[in-house]
C-alpha cells in the first residue's frame, strides 16, 4: 500500500471516528453505529491498531444504550483481547472497570463483579496501582449491593486513600463510606462520612448530589434520633 493512500484511510478513518463520537454524545446512537463501523474497517484494513481499539471502544456506549447486548459483550472481548496484544495493563482495567458500569446497568451484578475481580487481578499483576482505586471503589459498590458491608468498608477506604488529589472521587467514596457504616450500625463513622460527601460535593458546586446527600443525612438523623438535626436538613430540602 502506498504511503499516500494509507494516510488517506487512516485521515477518513478519523474522520468517521470523530463524527459518530459526536452523534453518539447527542444521544443518537443509532447514526453512530455505521459510523464507527466505516471506521472500524478503515483502520482494519492498515492494521492501525490503536485506532481500531478505540474506535471499538467508543462503540460500546451506543450499543449498549440500544440494548444491543449480543453485540457489545463479544464487543467488549474483542477489544480487550486487542489491548493484550498492545500490552497495555492500564487500558485493559478500566476497559473492565467500564464493561463492569455497564452489566451493572443491565442489573447483571455477576457479570460486573467477575470483571471488576478480573481488572483487580490484572492491576495487581501489572503494577498498576494508578488504577487500583476506581476498581476497588467500584467493586466496593458490588459488595454493597450484597450487603457485604465490612468488606466493602475495607475496599472503600483502600480507594479513599488512593483518591488523595481527587476531591470530587473522595467525596463518591465517603458518600458510600457513610451508607455502609451506616448500615453496620456505626454511627459516628457514618455521620463523618456522610459530612464529608455533603462538604466535597457542594465545594464542587454538584448540587443534585449534594441534595441526595442530604436526603440520606435527613433520614439517618431521623433513625437514631437526632430530630433536630433532621429538621433543619428537611428545611433545606423543601422547594
């Protein structure tokens, strides 16, 4: 092949790229798709490896927002399998972490919990301690949902720790932090944590997470007793 006429499938290939990227973020997914499939196969055919794996993985979202689960799961293999070949360990965690997000979505908690478990053996093999908070937050968020409460603490606070510069994930981090040391009756934790999700969250001007913060602080208040504590949230909370 011609150097010339590579680089003109490789521009096209870009092109394409680019454009379904933006359909897909406007939330038409169905017009993406044979976008990103044109480009696919552009990329395919000068073996641009790089290209190819994101292209794919951009794919994903818009699959899965169609429903299109025959398709996004091998997808998602395929493009796993390609960042092997790459030997990158950091592209294939949060590759897992994302394919987690999404079995999650569809309320395939197994499914999400065997890739989060696979990301955390890669990560660890590989040295990737970059990535090992948002998979430890994230499979946190699985052991919550099975109320493993006391191991989910564990993890949350291992990601906690690993969020030093990230005050907007510490903030996610101790909002789980307070729900499950609530859920283990320790109070005192859970209100600390609670308080610090609400500060980080309203320092970050995020106001539909910060109400949602308060509307669990309100409740908790109310279930051991800290009535007026509970009232002045429910003021806040009032349109």
């Amino acid at each position: 092949m011609q150097i010339e006429q590579y680089e003109e499938i490789l521009a096209q290939g870009e092109a394409d790229c680019e454009q379904a990227l933006e359909l897909s973020r406007k939330g038409q997914a169905e017009l993406s798709i044979p976008l990103f499939e044109k480009a696919v196969n552009g990329f395919m055919e000068i073996d641009h490896q790089a290209w190819l794996n994101f292209t794919r993985h951009e794919m994903l979202a818009p699959l899965h927002a169609l429903g299109r689960k025959a398709e996004w799961v091998p997808l998602g293999r395929l493009i796993l399998e390609g960042y092997r070949a790459l030997e990158d360990a950091s592209a294939m965690c949060l590759l897992l972490t994302y394919l987690a997000h999404l079995h999650q979505e569809d309320q395939d908690d197994d499914q999400a919990l065997e890739a989060l478990r696979l990301a955390e053996a890669i990560a660890l093999s590989e040295r990737q301690a970059e990535v090992m908070p948002i998979i430890r937050g994230n499979l946190a968020v699985q052991l919550l949902l099975r109320e493993r409460y006391g191991d989910a603490v564990t993890l949350l606070l291992q990601a906690l720790d690993g969020y030093q510069e990230d005050a907007r994930e510490r903030s996610w981090l101790h909002e789980k932090l307070g729900f499950a040391y609530r859920e283990l009756y320790l109070l005192k934790q859970a209100e600390d944590h609670y308080l610090k999700a609400l500060e980080g969250y309203l320092a970050h001007q995020d106001q539909d997470l910060a109400y949602a913060v308060m509307a669990d602080l309100r409740d908790f208040y109310q279930q051991i007793g800290k009535t007026a504590e509970a009232a002045a949230l429910a003021k806040k909370l009032s349109p």
